[in-house]
C-alpha cells in the first residue's frame, strides 16, 4: 500500500516536473519567436527606410530640394553678401542680389549631379558688366563629380533594396492563412515597433550627441571621396558652399528627405499590417 502511494507521488511530481519543462520550452521557443520577429522586421524597416529614402530625394529633387525656403529659413542671402565680396577666386562680382540667380544656378548644380557630371564646368553667371563667367573652379566640379559618382552608386543600392523589400513583402505575404500568433511572420504589434523605433532613434541621438552632425558629416566625406580630391571648401573660396552654405543646408536637407521617408514607410508600413491582420481575421472565420 505505502509502495503504491509513493509510486503515485513520484508519479505526480513526474508529471509536474515534465509538465513544467514542457511550459519551460514552449516559453522559450515564443520568446524566440518573438524576438526573431522583432529581428526580422527590423531588417524589414530598415531596407523599407532605404527605399522610402529613395523615392523622397526623387520627390524633393524635383522641388529643388526646397532650397527657395531653405534660403530664405537659413539666412543664405546674409552669408552671400558677406563673402562674396571677399571672394579669393575672382568672382567678387558675383551678384549678390539676385536671389532668383542663385535659386537658378543651385538648381543648375543639382541637375548636372543627376546626369554624371555632365555641364558642371559649363554652369555660369553673368556679372554686372555683362560679362559671363563659371561659376565653379575646378575644384569644386572635381568634388561635385565626385558626388555624381556617389549618387550613381547610391542609385544601385536602391535598386538591390527594391528587390529585398519585395523578397521581405512576399515573405510577409506567403500564405498568410498559415501564419499564428507565434509565427515569425506575423507583423509585430504597434508597441513593439515603436519601442525598436526608439531604440533606433536614441541610439542615432547618442552618436550624434557624442560627435556632432557637422563632425559625422566631415568624417563621411574623408571615408567617401577619395583623399587626394578636395572636399572642404571656406565660403570666401567658394561661391558653391557660399550658396548652399555648407554644411547647414545638407542637415536641412537630411531632415527633408528622412521626415518624407518615415512618412512613406510608415504608410506601407500600417497597409501590409492592417492587409494581414484582415487576412488573419477571415482565415479564423
């Protein structure tokens, strides 16, 4: 009778023991099936960003950037006057103030990165005297062309994210009536994004804080542009940084392109959930 009781105990306690690991495991795979979810749309988020970042440069190219109310937000014509007239390259003939000019030649600039280079030699004013003259010295059309180059490639990188966002939305979508609750698959909740978001988003506000956005943005010029070209130019050699006064149009610019990405990729972003949450509710029905 006693050997029977303790074999029922041991029994018990078996079971339960058994039982707890099971739970034990199950929790552990959730909980890495959760986290591989996280992973996977943070990839997800970050190949979207690139392609979000992509079609808003073609959309704020096509308004020149808005460098009409960047002009006027950042005070540029203040920073003509000032040093044009100390121009050390002979252009202090430059007018100065004819803003339309200088709306004319940035977008000259602009279109002639778009096109290899090409016509950047070629882009010019004409002074007060009739007389026409280049705008850019040949240092600034080497760097510029550098920076033609640097968009060429960029260009390539886009495509290639197109093709991975498409690898990622088919995954997404891949018969989606199979997907669970514990699927990786499944798109994470609103909280979970925004938490990961923040993590982004204090993470780039420490390194920025750290180092400066003037100090990243030089070190990326030393890592991209090769090192025997000219990248830095002083307002008083260069009509091209005196007009876009450099680099405070470029951190304008960065916030322009990225406020119209996040709102591109959050607009894809909710579509494919809000098309899987509904997908997910009619395969239950």
């Amino acid at each position: 009778m006693q050997l029977l009781i303790s074999f029922k105990l041991i029994s018990g306690k078996l079971e339960q023991a058994v039982a707890y690991l099971i739970n034990k495991v199950m929790y552990i795979f959730m909980k890495k099936g959760a986290v591989l979810r996280q992973f996977l749309w943070c990839i997800f988020a970050l190949i979207l960003l690139v392609f979000s970042l992509g079609i808003s440069w073609q959309i704020s190219k096509t308004t020149n950037f808005l460098y009409s109310f960047w002009y006027q937000t950042l005070h540029i014509n203040d920073v003509v006057i000032k040093n044009v007239p100390k121009n050390t390259q002979g252009k202090r003939d430059f007018p100065i103030d004819n803003i339309q000019l200088h709306e004319t030649k940035f977008a000259d600039i602009v279109q002639a990165i778009h096109q290899q280079g090409y016509g950047l030699a070629e882009i010019s004013y004409v002074n007060n005297h009739a007389v026409s003259k280049r705008l850019l010295t040949n240092a600034e059309v080497l760097h510029l062309k550098d920076v033609a180059n640097l968009l060429n490639a960029v260009e390539k990188l886009w495509w290639g994210s197109l093709i991975l966002l498409f690898g990622v939305l088919f995954l997404y979508g891949l018969n989606i009536d199979k997907i669970n609750v514990n699927s990786i698959r499944k798109m994470p909740t609103g909280k979970q994004k925004i938490m990961s978001l923040l993590s982004f988003i204090v993470l780039l506000v420490v390194v920025l804080g750290i180092w400066g956005f003037t100090e990243v943005f030089y070190y990326l010029h030393t890592v991209i542009f090769p090192a025997e070209h000219q990248w830095f130019f002083y307002y008083r050699d260069s009509l091209m940084a005196t007009l876009m006064k450099a680099p405070d149009i470029f951190s304008a610019i960065a916030a322009q392109l990225l406020a119209v990405a996040l709102l591109i990729a959050w607009a894809v972003d909710t579509a494919l959930s809000s098309y899987q949450v509904k997908r997910l509710r009619n395969s239950n029905k």
